[in-house]
C-alpha cells in the first residue's frame, strides 16, 4: 500500500501522486524518511533536499526545499513549502551565480542571511546534480 503525497509551494503543486516513501530534513532534526503506516508527524522543514519515491515505478523526484511544514497523517504526507523547485526545473546557471555572489558577501563579512543564500544555492545545486 503507498502512501499519497503532496508537495506544494505558493505558486503550484509540484508533485501529486503516490509514493513508496518520502525523505525530508527537518528544521533541528536531521533528515526523517516516512513510509506507509508512519505514525502520524507534523515538523518545520529547513533548507534541503526532499526525495519522493513514486510508488509507479517512476524515477525518484529530488525537490529543493526552502522552509515549510511536513505532515503526516492516515499514510498521506503532505508539505507545504515557502519555496521548493523540483531537479528539472532548476536553473542551474542562476543557482551558480547565486552561489557566487553568497561566498562573495560572506567573504566580505555579511550576515546570517548571505549564509542562508548560500545554503539555498547549495541545495539547489544538489538537487540538479551540478
């Protein structure tokens, strides 16, 4: 039996379907794989990489995930996120110059938010496999 699973940001639903499982790191708490029957799960999701295993036999879909909430409830997992892209539609040209100009401003001493640009670039760039 799999699970249904939601991935959803503002602009769109990304993935609506079926899943054998879902890995998600959670803000604070590592990352966290669900699977059918999981006991019900409601976490903050940090900057990183969500992995759904479609339960059709499709190949896995990576997401970039930029903060949000996973839930999981009655074997549906949903997650809501501020800002997610999946691996194909990443620009990975944009994600590398974001990144560049994040080491930039952090060499010159700026903030906690250059480190989370970082992050987020970082990510992405993983998730597109560059």
């Amino acid at each position: 039996m799999a699970m249904q699973v939601e991935l959803v940001s503002p602009e769109r639903v990304l993935f609506s379907g079926e899943a054998d499982m879902v890995v998600a790191r959670t803000e604070g708490g590592g990352d966290i794989a669900f699977l059918t029957g999981h006991a019900p799960f409601v976490g903050a999701l940090g900057i990183g990489v969500v992995r759904i295993m479609p339960s059709s036999g499709a190949p896995e879909e990576k997401a970039a995930v930029h903060g949000g909430f996973v839930e999981v409830k009655d074997n549906r997992v949903t997650i809501l996120s501020d800002v997610a892209e999946l691996a194909s539609q990443i620009d990975v040209e944009r994600a590398r110059r974001a990144r560049e100009d994040a080491e930039r401003a952090l060499m010159n001493g700026d903030d906690v938010e250059c480190e989370a640009s970082l992050r987020r670039a970082h990510v992405r760039l993983l998730v597109a496999g560059a």
